[in-house]
C-alpha cells in the first residue's frame, strides 16, 4: 500500500473533510501505519510512522535546502522552458501572445508525416515526385529537381536537417495532394493537440498574417513529438546532411555546443527574428527551451543554452507513482469484492527545486460512496501533491479494474449495512 504524508482528506457527497491521523501512541510504537474501515465512515486511512516525522523533521531544521534564484534575463521577445515529463513551467515569457513560427512550422509537418508512416498510410520508401511549386520554393532548400524523384526518407532528412522548404512542400503534396489541403490538415492536427492558438497556412513557415501560434502551443507540439515518435525524433540531432552532392549542417548550433542536447528546430525571417526549439537530456531529465525573436543565430542558442543550465542546475525531476499501479483500495458496495484498487492512467512525474523533493505533501481524497459496478478508469478522487502550500500536481484517481456487481445475497447485505451508515 502507497503511504501518503500529511493529512488525508476525504470526499462525502456533499463536501471534503479534514480528519487528523490517529493518536500519537500509533504513530510511535507501530512502524507501519494500517487503515481501517468504521462503521459510518467509508475511508482510507491513511499515516506517517513515527520515524519518518522523526526523520522529516530533523531534514527540515537541519538541511534547509539552497534558495532558487529567478530565472536567467533572456533577450528574446517570447521564450518558455519547461520539463518534458512533468509538463513544470520552469521560466517563460509571452508564451500566449501570438508569434511567426517561421521555419518552427516544419514541426508540424514532420507530426503530420511521421503520423501516416505510423498508419502504413506512406513509406519511408516511397519515390516522390518533384512538383515544380516544390521545386521553385525560395529560401533554405535540399535542392530538389523538378520532375524527379525523391524518396520520403530523403525529403525528411532534407526538411528537419536541411530546413528545405522545397523538401516541406514536397512531402505536403505526397501527403494531402497539395500543399492548401495539407494547412487544413495541420489545423486539425494542431486542434487534436490541444494547440488553441495555432493557425496554420503553409507547411514551410513563409510568412503571411494569418500564419502564426504561441510559444505554450509550439511546446505542447514538440512535447508530442518527441513522446509519440522516438524512432523519427533521432533525426533532430543530425549535425549534416548530403543530398544531390551538397552537404548542409544543421543551423542548431547547440548541437556542437553541449552533448546533451538532442534537436530540435531552428527558424528564421526577417519578421520573425531568429528562433529556436531545443531540447537536452541529462541523466533522467530531459527539458524543452522555446525561442522566439532573438537577434541572431548566435543569441538564440546563447539564450537557449541560458535556459537549458539554469533548468538543470536548479531543478530536479522525479518519477512519483508509476501508472497502472494501485496507489490504494477503497471500500466499493454492493461488488463482486469489497475492495476497488485505485491508481493513475500516466506515470505522475514532478518537478521540483533540487533538495526539495522530501517536503513534497502527497494527498488522496476519495468519494465516501462508491457502488458497483465500476469501470476500469472510471475517476473516484484525485491525488494532489503540493509543495510548501502551492499545487505541483493534481490527477485523477481512477479505478484499475472492471467490477461487476455481487449476487444478489450480498446486494442484500449491503443493503442493510448501508442502513446504519
């Protein structure tokens, strides 16, 4: 059984109640602390043994932990870091203000393309004819010809290494016909995503007024990726690529600079200033750096890399509870068995000032009443964790297993006992 620090608080029907834990002599001579059920109260009782307050207290008087200074002065016009499994904003700016993506959209693109490989929809072999509005795109290219054929593995390479725009054009009419039905299609991508603030027109970042998104949406975007598509997400730490005889590098200059940086993506206009994605993993902890509308291409990795060390210097993160796996039981009437396991549907990862992590207050409530049957990820509470009285993370707590109900002897029984209750 998962023990919980703090106080337990517990949800009737109508509102939630805070009860303290049993008496001190409990807490001192039993080393592990047991839950029980009373007659009018339908709860999980949870404690702390004696030792860990013991050992709590004794961290907490003697080894404060350091302060966290403020976030680093980045020259950019929107920027946000943030940690790839806890989702923890860590430093931001302007992240809902609308921005040019610049070449940032060919993010999109890529999702878009990685999505029907994933669905045997395309191939990475397949042979790609060169259109010539694909051919004739100005601006960072692979050098495509016109009217020969390329092969998607070639055209991705040239998109996420090279930035082509011709390679983008391409792969959005081998994917949706033409590059106008490929912009719906990344619209309804973007919406799917949870990216509210996105309108996309093209699949290359070219400016144009209703081309634009945000910093928080362009995260929520390269979050997705690198989740849901490891075995393409490599391609971003490639620092060149050769094709038709002429090799390009990789404009994330942070790919030379720092080992444990691994992509993403750099763009720029004249309008958009120079921007970068990045993203580096250190030990267990990866983070993600959003930066838009810096000066140059030295400052937008000079900034990145600001925020990246600041993140990892400062911050640690954490696995709490794993998914799938029962955090506790709960009282459940009128079942085939009396006890419904509860647990989470996502591994829960925290992120935290470093040496912070032991203070961290963990918290279940819990419906007082819950009747079978019950369906497998079904909420009946939340689990809360917070930190020196602010929330770090609040999830569903769900049930981990179909119930059905009892026979009718025990509906019966139940019935009677919930007479008294």
């Amino acid at each position: 059984m998962q023990i919980f620090n703090g106080t337990c608080r517990y949800k009737t029907d109508s509102d939630s109640i805070d009860k303290p834990g049993p008496p001190g002599w409990v807490q001192k001579y039993f080393p592990v602390a047991k839950h029980f059920a009373k007659a009018r109260t339908h709860v999980i009782l949870c404690v702390t043994t004696a030792i860990f307050m013991v050992v709590g207290t004794f961290q907490t008087s003697s080894l404060q932990a350091a302060p966290t200074p403020a976030p680093p002065e980045i020259g950019a016009r929107a920027y946000l870091l943030q940690d790839f499994n806890s989702g923890q904003l860590l430093a931001e700016k302007k992240i809902h203000e609308r921005m040019e993506p610049a070449s940032l959209t060919k993010l999109m693109t890529a999702y878009i393309v990685f999505s029907e490989l994933e669905s045997n929809n395309i191939k990475l072999d397949d042979m790609v004819l060169i259109s010539e509005a694909a051919w004739k795109m100005t601006g960072s290219r692979m050098f495509i010809e016109v009217n020969k054929r390329v092969s998607v593995e070639d055209l991705l390479q040239g998109m996420i290494i090279q930035s082509g725009n011709d390679a983008s054009v391409a792969l959005a009419e081998h994917v949706a016909g033409s590059e106008d039905a490929f912009a719906s299609l990344m619209n309804s991508y973007a919406i799917n995503l949870g990216m509210s603030a996105t309108n996309f027109i093209n699949s290359t970042g070219m400016p144009d007024s209703e081309h634009y998104t945000t910093v928080n949406d362009l995260a929520i975007l390269t979050r997705a990726l690198i989740k849901n598509f490891p075995q393409y997400y490599k391609w971003y730490s490639v620092r060149e690529f050769t094709f038709n005889g002429i090799t390009q590098p990789n404009r994330n200059k942070l790919l030379w600079r720092d080992k444990s940086v691994d992509g993403v993506k750099t763009g720029h206009t004249k309008s958009a200033g120079y921007c970068l994605i990045a993203s580096a993993k250190r030990d267990d902890m990866r983070l993600i750096s959003v930066v838009l509308g810096t000066k140059s291409e030295n400052a937008r990795a000079q900034e990145s890399q600001k925020l990246l060390n600041y993140g990892f210097r400062f911050y640690e993160t954490r696995r709490l509870y794993a998914a799938n796996e029962a955090l506790t039981t709960t009282r459940i009437w009128k079942g085939e068995v009396e006890q419904l396991p509860l647990g989470l549907t996502e591994d829960l990862f925290v992120t935290v000032p470093r040496g912070q992590f032991d203070n961290l207050d963990k918290r279940m409530d819990i419906n007082a009443l819950i009747m079978a049957p019950a369906a497998k990820g079904h909420q009946y509470g939340t689990v809360e964790i917070s930190l020196e009285g602010g929330d770090i993370a609040i999830r569903p707590l769900v049930a981990l297993r179909d119930l059905a109900e009892g026979d009718l002897g025990q509906r019966l029984m139940d019935e009677v006992q919930l007479l008294f209750e």
